[in-house]
C-alpha cells in the first residue's frame, strides 16, 4: 500500500508548453515519524503506527504523552 502524509498548503495552476492551464493542490509532506509497530506475534497482526507533524507537548494529554514518550523512528520524507 502507498499512500501521502501531509497537509494542504494551497492550489495553484501549472501552464505547459501550449499554455494549457493545470489545477494542482501543494502538499506539505513530511517529516513523518513511527509511533507504534504491531508485530505478527505479539498482535495478531502487522502493522506501522505513523505520526505527522510535530507539537507542544503541554497540547498533549497525558496518555497521549506517555503514547509518544519512546517515539521510535523519524522518517526523513526528502
């Protein structure tokens, strides 16, 4: 499966050669981080927990707080 992680940043339009216009959506992706794997053997099945975006820690719950506390992974999107 494939798939974009990001936030909508705004629209503009692309002209080519014979100046067609082109509606396209910019899309801020990135960076994305793994909060979580689900293993075959332990969960039943498998899977990656995938976080964008970064926060306050104060605007996080405390259960939330301890979810992330051992974020494992950056994923570096560039």
């Amino acid at each position: 499966m494939r798939g974009l992680i990001g936030k909508k940043i705004g629209m503009t339009r692309l002209f080519d050669d014979e100046g067609r216009s082109y509606p396209v959506t910019l899309v801020e992706a990135g960076p994305c981080y793994i909060t979580q794997i689900k293993s075959l053997n332990k969960d039943g099945y498998s899977a990656l927990q995938i976080g964008y975006s970064e926060t306050k820690q104060r605007k996080l719950s405390k259960p939330k707080q301890g979810h992330l506390k051992n974020l494992l992974v950056r994923i570096d999107m560039g």
